[in-house]
C-alpha cells in the first residue's frame, strides 16, 4: 500500500507538471529570438518532457501493481474472514437470516464488489486527488487571479459529486440485498434441479429470477441516471472554466503583463483539476457500492452467535460417561416461536444405554438430537451430559465426543476415504477400512473403480442412497463417540444390508451412550428404554418387552400397525414350508435400496458441447453481441452513443481547430471510467475512441501530415502492448475463475450443510480447503497485478512522443513547412486518440468479457435434451403403456460401469410396476430414464407405442408425478410447494384436497401461518415425514398419467404410511406406476414386481406368485425380511 501510494502520488503529480511544461513550451516557441534559438529552447523543454515521462511510467507501474495486488489479498482475508464468520454461527442464524445462496452470492460478488474498491480504484483516486490539489496549486502559484475567476466552477462540481455520492450509496446498498436475494433463487433452482425437470418447472424458475432482478434493474436504471448527471455536471463545469479562462486570459496578457505561458499553465492545470474530478468521480461510486457490500459481510463477520462454535471458553473434562438428562425441557423453533414443539419434556439415558424415541412425523424426535448436539438451546429446562449443563462445555470439545448419523445423509465432493475421515483427519487407512466394514461399505467401495480413493461427486451423486449411508455410518463410527446419535440411520437401507448395519452398530453402542430415532420398530426393540413421543411430550417408555403387554399402549398400537401391514405384504410367512426358505448366498441376496441421488443432469458429456467447453471456450466475444442483448435499450443507447461520438470523439480534436490561434484550452484527454464493465461505459467508450480516431487521424493529417505520420509512429506500439497485456489477463482471468470455482464449491456445500460441519467440529478442515483452493487464485491475481501495472508503466513512457512532436514541429517550422498553430492543433488531435485509446480499461473489460464467456458457452449450448425445445410430438390422450426394449445404459460419468445391459419391460396402462434389486442396480436409473434426464446407449424406450425420444420434453414430463426419497422442498410457503405440482395454477380447495389425501392437512392447519407457512431452505423447518408428505401432496395434485415413486413412503412414520400408502393406492389405480421401494407394503399390491440384477430382470411376476418360487431372488428377500 505505501509503494502503491506514493506511485499514484507521484502518477497524479505528473499532470500538473506537464501543464507547467506545456506552458514553458509555449514560451519557447513564441518566446525565441529566431528559428535556431527556438529550436534549441523547444530541445531542452522536450528533454524535460522525456524524464517527466519515465517518471509517470515509474509512478503509473507501482500504483497499478500495488493496489490490484492489495486489493487480491483484502479481498481474499475478507472471503475467509467471511466464511469462518458464517461457520461460526448457530444453526437459528441460517433457519432465520441466512440462505447458502446469498452467502455464496456474496461471497463471490460482494467481495468482487469490495475489492474493487480498495484495490485499484484507491489508487486511481489518489493520483486524480493528488492531481487535482496539484493543479489548484500550480494555477494559483502562476496567476492566481485567472486562477480565483476559474475556481468559481469548482464548488458546484464538488457538491455534485458528494451529493450524487450519497444518493449512490444508499440506491448500492439496496441493490446488493435484491442481487443477494436473486441469487438464492438460483442456488434452490440448480440445487434442485431434478424436481425442478420432474415438474417441468423451468419457466417458474426463470420468471421468478426476472422477478427477483426487477427491482435491482429498476434501481440500476435510476442508478445510471443519477451518475449520468453527475458526470454531465462536471465535464459541464470543465467547459465554462475553459471558456472563462481563454477569455479573461486574453484580458490578462493585454492588461496584466500575463504571458501565453502563465496563462496556458492556469488554464491546463485547473481544466486538469476539473478532468480529474470527473475521472476520480466513478471511484465514488465503486466505493459507494464497496461500502454497501462490506457493510453486509462485516455486520456478520462481527456478530457474535449465541452458540459460539469457536468459543474456547467452557468446561472440558478428562473424559464423559455419557449420562444425557432432559430436565422439563421448553422448545420452539426460532423461525416459528409460537408452536412449541417440546413442552416439558423430562428424560434420564443413562451411560452405555440405547435409548429409542419413536412417535408420528413432527413429535419432536428430531429435535431432541438437535438439542443434544447443541444446534439449538432450549428456552426453558436443562439438557445436562453427566451432570452439567450442556451449555457450560466447551461446544468444540463436547461435540467431538457426539457422533450423528442422520435421516438424509451429507456427503461432501471428493473421496470416498475423505468423507469417511471427515470425523477423524487423522485417521490411518487402516482405521478407515475397519469403519467401513463394520458399516457394510467396505465391498461396494472395493468395487469401485479406484476404491476408498474413488470420487463421490457434489453431495454424493455418484453413490445410491444406501451407499451414501453406510458411508456416513463409517464416518460416525471411525470418530469412536462416548454418544451416538442415529436419526433414522438405516432408513435408506434393504433389509439385508440393514441386518449387517443394525448387528454392527449393536457391537458400535454396546460401550456408548446411544439415541435412536426411527420409523421402523424392528431397529429398536432391543433398546433399553423406548420413549414415544406424541407432539412433544412423552407419553409411554420402558423395554420392548413391557410396552407390548398393555395391547392399548401407544408403542402397541404402532406395532399392531406395523404387523399388520407386514402380514399384508406376505401372510404366507406363516407357512413353514415358506418360512423355511434357505438363507441365500451373498451373490443372491436383494438389496432393495434406492439410488435417489445419480450423477448431475445438467450436463450430458456425451452431447456435441462438453462441460470443459465452457471453462476453455475461446475468449471471442464481440461488443456487437452484447449490444444485440440490449435492443429494449436501443433508444437510449442510440442517444447514449451519440453523446459518446460528439462530446467524446469529435469535440477534443475539433475543438483544435477552433483554437488553433491560442493553442490553449484543449482538454489533453477524454478516459471514459470503466463503472460496470463491458455492458456499459465500455460499449460507449469503444464509440467514442473510435470516433476519436477517424476525427483526430483526419484533422492531424489534413492540417500536417508530415507531422501526423511522425506522430503516428506511436500508435503500433502501444496497440501492440495493449494486446499482449489483454493476453496475459486473459489467461490469468481463465485460470482464476476455475479455481474459484472448485473455492465456491467447498463453501457452498459447507454452508449448505452446516448442521454436519457443526457436528463434526469440521469449521477448521472447512476453511483449510477453501485457503489451499484459493491460494491459486490469488497468486494469479498478484501476477495479473504486476502484467497490468507493467503494462501502463510501458504505456506511459509513450508520452515521449510528446517530446518528439514538439521537436520534430520545431524542425519543420525552423524549416518553413508548417506553422506554429498547426504544430499545435496537431498535438491536440493525436494527444487526444492517444488518450482514447489507453489501456487503462483493460484489466476490468477483460475480466468482463472472461466472465460472459462462460455465459454465453452456457446460453449457446445445444442440449439433446431440451426441455425448452417445442419441437416434438404431443397426445391428445395418453394410455400410459411403457415398454423398455433392450435398454443398454451407463452414465457418462462413469462409462466403464454399465447400469443396464439389456433391460426390456413392459408395463400395461393403469398397470403398477415394482422394481426391487441390488443398490446401485438400476432402479432408480429406469425412473430417470423415463424421465429423459438421460438418454440410453442402444435400444429404446416407448410410451403408447412411440419413442419418448419424438415426444416434446415438457409435455413428456408434465404427464409424469414424481416422489423420490429425499423429498425436495423450495424455500417458500406450503401452499407453493404443493401448487408447484400444476405449475403454480391451481385453486386452494384442490390444494387442501392434495394434502388431505397426503395426510398433511391436520398438521398443516395447526401452524400458526397455515399453508402460509414458510418451509426453509431445502424445507429445513419441516420434519422429514412432513416433507415426505408435501411432496407426495405436489404430485398428488398434478393428477399425472405415470406415476413415479422413489421410496416415497420410506421417511413416513407407521400410521402416516398407511393413510399415505392408502392415497397412493387410489391415485395408482387411475393411473401407470413405476414404484421402488424396500418397504414391502409399499409393492404388495403391485400388478407385477421385477427383480433387477447385474443389469437385467432376473425374475417378475405378482407378489403371490413370486413368493412360492423356492429359493426364488424375490422369497429369498421376503425370507430375510421375516427373519429381521
């Protein structure tokens, strides 16, 4: 900063010294006593010129290197100081305040935004602020009444720029929080992008973007309006002192004894100080848009939470039993403070016991395991670990001694063996191989084409679910916590691979303190106590064994409910001959697990325009394209242009001419400031220059050409910097984005999910990844720092062409070819093309045109699936007959595993289908095959008898209601959850009915809000049953003709299944049904179930069929079902 400050001192003190030169220039032309005399004056005066010069390109280097530089490293501290802040912070700050998308938003923009502020333009500021006190002091140290007259125009320049300053900042501040709020509507959109395809939801997405621009467009509009007449002010200011200084100058040199000199130095040194001002002004602006940006990120960098993650305060104790006590525990949720969810909630677990907590959707189990991890703190009662308050330890501490498996496993982007470690960095391969076999992952992983080193994609994607729980099964057990929480850790997984988990985490809880919560009542029986829970409160608990004996208990009634439904599914088990059916071998085993989350959709390597494409693509974008964006704009940028080409490109080197006699008053310059990049200054400043360049060549080369041509000689050189300056940037630029990239990934998916970050004490790991991924990036932005201030450091020197013009004008005039005018009206003309074409925009217009690049690789990407595409054929009525012929199939991602290698299937109209199978053995690949979220390899697959590839995506879609496992809610109301379904069209009575048939209106009409209700980000707010139940009420709603679930029941609790499973029953009666589940009630009823293997149907048939083929793949299953 110090070197940097004083270049742009020394850069901004140059100008004023050149009007002092300009003017001795003058009297050595005017002043001589015959040809030879002024040409050795005129040498000596462009010797001066010359060192002049290499002190600018020394300044001019050190301030440019200097304040990018600084301005790469603030920006940098500020993106960690950020993140660790936001890190810091408990989970209510992200229910109530805070959404990933606005933290990534600014995090990536704000940060831009600020350090364009304190990097360069402070440097660009102080040399016009420097500039402009030098000239006032030059001006008045050499004719300080010409000086006082010009200065008059001064005050109302100044006044306008601190007013316009102040209306800017305000109008900065509150566009930042609409581009925040734009910018979460993006990170939902794309972070749920399969249900957003699944409902056809893309218009609604993009509508409610340009809704959410509307109001930063709107204020951006007044924006450019207001810095419009602030600059028109200026530079109007500019031109009056000009006129009232040639006019009283003449006054002077008659009346006064004035020279031409003294009155060329006033008059260049104050229009200076006018030129300056109008140059410094779009600094004010940045920093008025710095200022609202860092006001944000600093209020959270400084807010101290109230569950302090990085608090070192606190008691740590030699060790914990693992006694956890409830004590008359009050509990709300901040986001919804009126509905309590605990209500005197009262529970002694002793250490070393397994305690379960079972009960319907929403009774509070959840949020028990919230409590115990700290994520919230009660607002009355204790949570107590072996006697002391929770809140008295250190939260570091005792969260290490806490391990949580949850109902929706997070996974985080790299390898397997990371993510398993992510408990435990400091755990050898061997104790991460031990974690994973005892979490049954150990074989899949060995599979795998790299093994424990095998990268697992964005949250998992390339893992099924039941993979992606055995891996944070792994990770919970490697960390060895004296507490183990499990929220429906073995949801996700078939029966098979359940019984291996449930027997290795009774050896993992038999020496811990373990909470269990879960739907399923076959994994807790063996727990020492059973709570169940109904809306808050406790209302039975003790041993499997005492609650069965009172038949009206609640914990007996959930398991009537429970048998029931399983004596539905298969009553023949209480054949002998049926339940003697042979354990299988391993090979033969069925592992029902769904693969909820496959590799991304957006983008299929194997189409015509890769993903690389956009980070590689060439940096050709043409101005000319840009403009065709702004064709609602054409009228004002027409009038925009214009103003560009007379004010900027024909006034200054007209305005020679008009002056040739006095050769004074002519404005050396006209740099346009670069404010927002390529879209706005710069369109008008290329118009400008390139008016500049026609008139000023014209007028040079009319008036002398001789002296033009010298003159002209400069123009190759510094077009040539020029271009070798924008390629260095330009591979700079390339480069850095992609690393920020990977940088913004590791925070996204941090802030993303925080909840097992903070359970894992992981902040520190967090914010070392994202340090070494932007180390990258920043040493980039030092090099570009030093290519840009190197190359305005060599464009500078090009002022000696000032020197050479002068001398070579002398030359010519001692020689009788020209005349002293014409020297000077040619100075003027090329001093002003020379000016219009500086570099100084080159950093910022490049780094815009690198940044739309990757937009317009994006918009000029040609999808073979395109939803947007109303080519293709549409039905009037569609049967719903499906038939897959031959389907070979791999994702492109991965092409050396083939998922299907000859599927063929068909399913009959208002027939339901069940897949079961191996995890990661197509089932829910076929579902998004339907969906054309991909293509197959070879052979087709058929609705009514025609390819699905010749239907029109949209429509194909719209005729398709889709539930996955992770049920994905949009950060909204209720009621537009479920109106998602229709596309937003629909009626509230048609709402209600949805939900009633989903089982969710009684829960819903009991919030404070209704259907009002906002949901959360990701719908964080609600239980996982209730989430299932509103997106079971979405598709319900859309009444579709195919109806596709994904272990849609598998986060219900017993009776929410069987009310839901009863409405799905009646809904796939009317309609065909693609259904996957491992819960065996859910296909009991199906038309026909297919067991999938190694690619292939190995076996279907109905349910009775199938369970009398002996050692049959589907008996065997029932079989190990039974038994567990």
């Amino acid at each position: 900063m110090v070197f940097g400050t004083v270049g742009a001192v020394a850069n901004g003190l140059t100008w004023p010294l050149t009007a002092l030169l300009f003017g001795k220039m003058i009297d050595a032309f005017g002043g001589a006593a015959s040809k030879h005399d002024m040409v050795n004056r005129v040498s000596k005066v462009a010797l001066e010129f010359v060192y002049l010069t290499v002190g600018m390109a020394i300044g001019s280097m050190l301030q440019v290197s200097c304040w990018m530089a600084t301005g790469e490293r603030q920006a940098a501290r500020i993106k960690n100081l950020y993140l660790r802040a936001i890190l810091r912070q408990e989970i209510a700050f992200f229910d109530k305040y805070a959404k990933t998308g606005e933290i990534i938003g600014r995090m990536s923009g704000d940060t831009f935004l600020i350090q364009d502020a304190i990097g360069e333009k402070v440097g660009i500021f102080i040399q016009k602020a420097t500039g402009f006190f030098g000239g006032i002091i030059v001006a008045f140290a050499k004719g300080w009444r010409l000086a006082s007259l010009m200065m008059l125009t001064v005050p109302p320049a100044i006044l306008s720029a601190t007013v316009i300053y102040s209306v800017l900042s305000k109008m900065a501040s509150l566009n930042q929080a609409a581009y925040a709020e734009a910018a979460t509507v993006v990170d939902q959109t794309l972070g749920s992008i399969r249900t957003v395809a699944s409902f056809s939801g893309e218009k609604q997405a993009v509508e409610k973007y340009k809704r959410s621009l509307k109001r930063p467009y709107n204020s951006g509009v007044r924006e450019g309006l207001i810095a419009g007449i602030g600059r028109g002010t200026i530079t109007f200011s500019m031109f009056v002192a000009y006129s009232f200084g040639v006019w009283y100058g003449s006054k002077l040199i008659l009346r006064r004894g004035y020279t031409g000199g003294q009155v060329v130095n006033v008059i260049f040194a104050l229009n200076k100080c006018s030129r300056e001002l109008g140059q410094g002004f779009p600094c004010l602006a940045s920093f008025a848009t710095g200022q609202a940006a860092a006001y944000k990120m600093f209020e959270t960098i400084k807010r101290k939470p109230q569950i302090d993650s990085y608090s070192t305060e606190g008691k740590k104790l030699d060790d914990i039993r693992g006694d956890i006590e409830f004590s008359d525990v009050h509990f709300s949720y901040p986001t919804r403070p009126n509905e309590m969810i605990l209500k005197g909630f009262s529970l002694s677990i002793s250490n070393g016991t397994t305690v379960a907590l079972v009960g319907a959707s929403g009774s509070g189990k959840s949020t028990i395991i919230s409590l115990i991890e700290r994520f919230y703190d009660p607002q009355e009662g204790k949570v107590l670990i072996d006697g002391v308050d929770l809140k008295e330890f250190q939260l570091l501490w005792i969260r290490g001694k806490i391990g949580l498996v949850s109902q929706e496993p997070v996974l985080f982007a790299g390898s397997i063996r990371e993510n398993i470690a992510y408990g435990c960095d400091n755990a050898s391969q061997e104790e991460i191989r031990a974690a994973a076999e005892l979490a049954n992952a150990a074989d899949f992983i060995d599979k795998m084409p790299e093994g424990f080193e095998t990268l697992i994609g964005v949250h998992g994607a390339q893992l099924s679910g039941g993979q992606k729980q055995r891996i944070a099964i792994a990770r919970a057990i490697l960390k060895d916590p004296k507490i183990l929480l499990l929220d429906e850790a073995t949801s996700a997984l078939d029966v098979k691979s359940e019984q291996i988990v449930q027997e290795a985490l009774d050896q993992v809880v038999a020496k811990r303190t373990t909470v269990i919560v879960a739907h399923r009542l076959s994994t807790v029986r063996n727990a020492a106590t059973i709570a169940v829970l109904s809306h808050g409160s406790i209302i039975e608990k003790g041993p499997h064994s005492e609650l069965i004996k009172d038949p009206n208990g609640a914990y007996s009634q959930l398991i009537h409910l429970q048998e029931s439904s399983k004596r539905e599914t298969h009553p023949s088990l209480n054949n002998p001959q049926a339940s003697s059916i042979s354990y299988m071998s391993h090979e033969n085993r069925i592992d029902c697990v769904s693969s909820t989350f496959e590799p991304p959709i957006l983008i299929d390597p194997r189409d015509s325009t890769s993903v690389n494409q956009f980070e590689e693509a060439p940096l050709d974008i043409s101005i000319s394209r840009l403009a065709t964006l702004q064709k609602p704009e054409f009228p004002f940028l027409i009038l925009g242009s214009l103003a560009s080409i007379v004010i900027g490109g024909i006034v200054f080197p007209v305005f020679g001419i008009l002056n040739a006699s006095g050769t004074i008053g002519a404005r050396l310059s006209i740099d346009a400031a670069m404010v927002k990049g390529l879209l706005g200054d710069a369109l008008a400043l290329s118009l400008q220059n390139l008016a500049t360049l026609v008139a000023g060549f014209l007028i040079a080369y009319v008036s002398n050409w001789e002296l033009a041509l010298i003159a002209s000689t400069m123009f190759p050189l510094a077009w040539l910097s020029g271009f070798i300056q924008m390629k260095f940037i330009a591979g700079f630029s390339r480069d850095a984005k992609m690393k920020y990239n990977e940088a913004s990934q590791i925070a996204s998916e941090a802030v993303s999910n925080v909840r097992t970050v903070s359970s894992f004490s992981a902040q520190e790991k967090v914010l070392q990844l994202y340090r070494q991924k932007c180390e990258g990036p920043l040493q980039a932005g030092i090099k570009l720092a030093l290519v840009c201030g190197t190359g305005m450091g060599s464009f500078a020197l090009l002022n000696c062409f000032n020197a050479l013009i002068f001398y070579a004008g002398a030359r010519l005039v001692e020689e009788g070819k020209t005349t002293l005018s014409i020297v000077f009206r040619v100075y003027m003309t090329i001093a002003a093309i020379r000016q219009s074409q500086s570099t100084s925009v080159v950093a910022d217009t490049t780094k815009a045109k690198s940044a739309i690049t990757s937009v317009f690789a994006i918009i000029d990407r040609k999808s073979r699936i395109d939803p947007s595409d109303t080519s293709g054929l549409t039905l009037d009525t569609v049967r719903g007959n499906i038939e897959f012929q031959h389907v070979k199939f791999c994702y492109p991602c991965r092409p050396e595993v083939t998922i299907f290698h000859d599927l063929c299937l068909s399913i009959h109209a208002e027939q339901t289908v069940a897949l079961v199978g191996e995890s990661g053995s197509g089932k829910s690949t076929a579902i998004a095959l339907l969906q054309r979220f991909y293509d197959p390899d070879s052979g087709q697959i058929l609705l009514d008898g025609m390819k699905i590839q010749n239907f029109q995506v949209s429509w194909l879609r719209k005729q398709m209601g889709f539930v996955s496992q992770e049920p994905i809610l949009f950060n909204d109301t209720i009621r537009s959850n479920i109106a998602y379904g229709k596309e937003g069209n629909t009626t509230e009575s048609e709402i209600v009915a949805a939900a009633e048939l989903a089982n969710v209106h009684n829960f819903v009409s009991s919030l404070p809000q209704g259907y009002d209700t906002i949901v959360g980000e990701r719908g964080v707010q609600l239980s996982g049953g209730q989430k299932q139940r509103v997106a079971l009420a979405r598709a319900i709603l859309r009444d579709p003709k195919i109806l596709l679930l994904d272990e849609a029941t598998s986060a219900l609790d017993v009776e929410s299944e069987r009310v839901v499973q009863d409405a799905l029953d009646h809904l796939m009666s009317r309609c065909t049904a693609l259904v996957v589940s491992h819960r065996l009630s859910t296909i009991r009823n199906a038309d026909l179930i297919a067991v999938l293997k190694n690619g292939v149907i190995v076996e279907k048939g109905k349910h009775e069929t199938l369970i009398n083929m002996k050692d049959g793949a589907y008996a065997s299953l029932l079989a190990l079902h039974s038994s567990n």
